[in-house]
C-alpha cells in the first residue's frame, strides 16, 4: 500500500459550537465512544503509513500534547493495580515509530494557515495528508478514507481531496468542486470555490476534512490572501494548484460525521454505541424505550 509519511492535522480552532465544554477542553479531545477525536485521526494517518503526525495547535491546546505524551503516573499506578490492558490502551496512543510534532499557530487565520505553519515539518519529498478531526469517517472493515485517497494519488499523481455530496442549499458552508468525471468516484477538478451560495455553486461536491496534497502547496499559500471569511482559504490555494498539476476529487468509500456541531457529534457516537459488541444491545434498548 502507498504510504503517506507525514500527515497534517490542523487542530488550533476554538471549537466555539460546544461551548462551556470547550473552553478547557479542546473539541478535538472530545470523546466518540472511549477515544477522543484525535485519536480516531491519528489512528486513520497511521493505517495510511504516517510515521510523522504534525499538529498544529494554539498555545491553549495543552491537552492534545498531553494526550500523545507518555503519563508515567497513570501508568505506573495501572502496572501496579495490575490492569494490564488499561495500561496498554494508555501506552497505545501511538506506535513507538511514530512521531508527534507540534506546531504553534499564533492566530487564527484560517485553515490555509495552519497548514502552512505546519511547512517546517513536512518534507518536500512526496506528498503529505492533512485531516481534520471533526470530519469523522468510518469504514468498519476495509481502509481509511486517507489511505484510500494515498491509493489514488500513488496511481495518478497530483494531489487528492475528498468530496460527498451535500443538499445543495448547504453548498454555502463548504469548499465546492466541479469537473470532468473519471469514474464512479473519482473526478478530475477543474474549479474550486470557496463557501458559495446555493445559486451559483457549480455543483454539489463538497470538500469535507481530508486531502493528499502536493508540497507545492505551500508555496501557493505563501502567496494567498484573505479570501472567504478573511481568512487564509486552503481552497484558494488548490484553485491556484489547478493551473500547474492535475487535483483529482474523490468519494471516499466510508461514512462521514460532522462532528463540528452538535447533531453530528450525537450522531456519530449513537452510530459508534449501537455497532459496539459489548454495549450495542443495550443501547438499542434504552432507544426503544426513550422513543416508545
């Protein structure tokens, strides 16, 4: 399998929607069933072959760092109570051949940003992924959705970014794509826009939180202004990829939760609770008896 080496992950944002929750606690750490969002990702970047995960974070996203660093206390408490397999799933947030790095980004200004602050620690060698946490995608029993686009893009070069179809009087919360298609999935992108109005966007192919991109990128976002929002559009950039390398669109195999808002945050974890062999029953129950 195509291995991305270095995956991005853009986690800097306030996560204003689950305010008071969030005001210690990063979105990003907010549990899906018994792991946090970005262990789901990370997880996803390692079945990719990431062996450098690069977080960028504000100076108030502590517990991130804390939660891929080694918590000796907890640990050491655990191997005494003899939980062996607690005390695994504590050491397990990362093979040992995996490196976090943590990158500052000082302000917020947008996701073209943050990955561009991420530059230092991605190499120029090959392509790097970039996932955002709050698109949770799950695939039981068969790739990720990063490896699959890392399939793609070792086939056809260029760069790759996921796309599903959404109602199209939605099209004004999304980057969306529109292009020739190549096959049932996959399409080559001939024009990005950022955010548009039901009326005028050219489809209904919305970007969600995954790309496997070109190092050339960044050259392209050292070069972006403020655009949609005032703020720095990862979109703007890959408009401006278009004229120089083939950026195809692909429809990930997988089911995408939008876990940046509430309703999809319920959702993914009552999807998560009910396929779970150990608590899915009940949970089917306690639903039943709720709505009946």
């Amino acid at each position: 399998m195509p291995r991305l080496r270095t995956v991005v992950f853009p986690v800097a944002g306030l996560g204003t929607r689950f305010l008071p929750a969030t005001k210690v606690i990063p979105k990003e750490m907010l549990p899906v069933m018994d792991r946090p969002l970005i262990q789901w990702a990370a997880d996803e970047a390692v079945a990719a072959g990431a062996d450098t995960l690069v977080f960028v974070v504000n100076r108030n996203k502590r517990a991130i760092c804390d939660h891929f660093d080694t918590a000796f206390e907890l640990e050491q408490r655990l191997q005494r109570s003899g939980k062996i397999e607690l005390l695994e799933l504590v050491r397990d947030t990362l093979p040992s051949s995996v490196r976090p790095v943590f990158v500052l980004q000082p302000d917020a200004r947008g996701l073209g940003h943050a990955v561009l602050c991420a530059r230092p620690a991605v190499s120029n060698e090959g392509s790097f992924g970039v996932i955002l946490p709050d698109d949770f995608i799950v695939n039981r029993g068969a790739a990720g959705a990063l490896a699959q686009m890392a399939q793609v893009q070792s086939e056809l070069g260029g760069s790759v970014i996921a796309v599903e179809p959404v109602d199209p009087t939605l099209t004004g919360r999304y980057g969306i794509v529109s292009g020739s298609p190549v096959s049932e999935r996959l399409m080559r992108i001939e024009g990005i826009v950022e955010k548009p109005e039901p009326e005028v966007a050219p489809s209904n192919l919305a970007v969600v939180g995954r790309y496997v991109l070109d190092p050339r990128i960044f050259d392209l976002l050292e070069n972006t202004g403020a655009g949609a929002g005032g703020e720095i559009q990862l979109t703007d950039a890959i408009a401006a990829l278009l004229g120089e390398q083939p950026v195809h669109a692909y429809r990930f195999e997988g089911v995408r939760y939008d876990c940046g808002n509430k309703l999809g945050y319920v959702h993914a974890t009552l999807a998560l609770a009910l396929d779970d062999p150990e608590i899915g029953a009940d949970v089917r129950r306690i639903a039943r008896e709720m709505v009946g």
